[in-house]
C-alpha cells in the first residue's frame, strides 16, 4: 500500500485520483456537494449549465480540505439546471 493515511482508515484510492462523491444536498437554492478529500488537498469546483457548452466554469475560489472531508457549496436559485 503505497498511500498510507496515518491516525485515519487507510484508503486503496492512487493519489491523483478523482475524488469521491460522498453527499449531496439542496435547500433554499443552495447546493452542498461533498467528497473524500486529501488533507491538506486543494480543490476546485467546476460546474456547466448545459452539457452543450464548451468550457466549465470555475465556481468561485480553491477549496483546501482540513481533513478526510471537502465540500462546496454553489447558488443555484437562478439556472434550471447545473452540471458539476
């Protein structure tokens, strides 16, 4: 096991890997999206109106995770639909 996670569960995924998706929850417009995370890791969230469009938007700043946990969080009162 080359990604050892001392004082926390080992974890079989390769660094580098794609984060994983652990919660997702909407109220009042606002969307929390949550994933396993590095500590220590920066994240950047991405999100597209439509599948269509041809560049992913940045959706606001880095995320560092402080621990085994990372989440954002994204206002979607306006479009109908969001894709991340």
């Amino acid at each position: 096991m080359t990604n050892w996670t001392p004082r926390a569960p080992n974890a079989l995924t390769a660094p580098g890997a794609p984060p994983r998706l652990i919660g997702v929850s909407a109220a009042a417009g606002i969307v929390t999206l949550k994933w396993e995370a590095g500590p220590g890791r920066r994240y950047r969230l991405e999100f597209k109106d439509s599948l269509s469009d041809t560049a992913w938007t940045p959706g606001g700043n880095d995320i560092r995770a402080a621990g085994a946990m990372a989440a954002a969080t994204d206002d979607v009162s306006g479009p109908i639909a969001r894709f991340y």
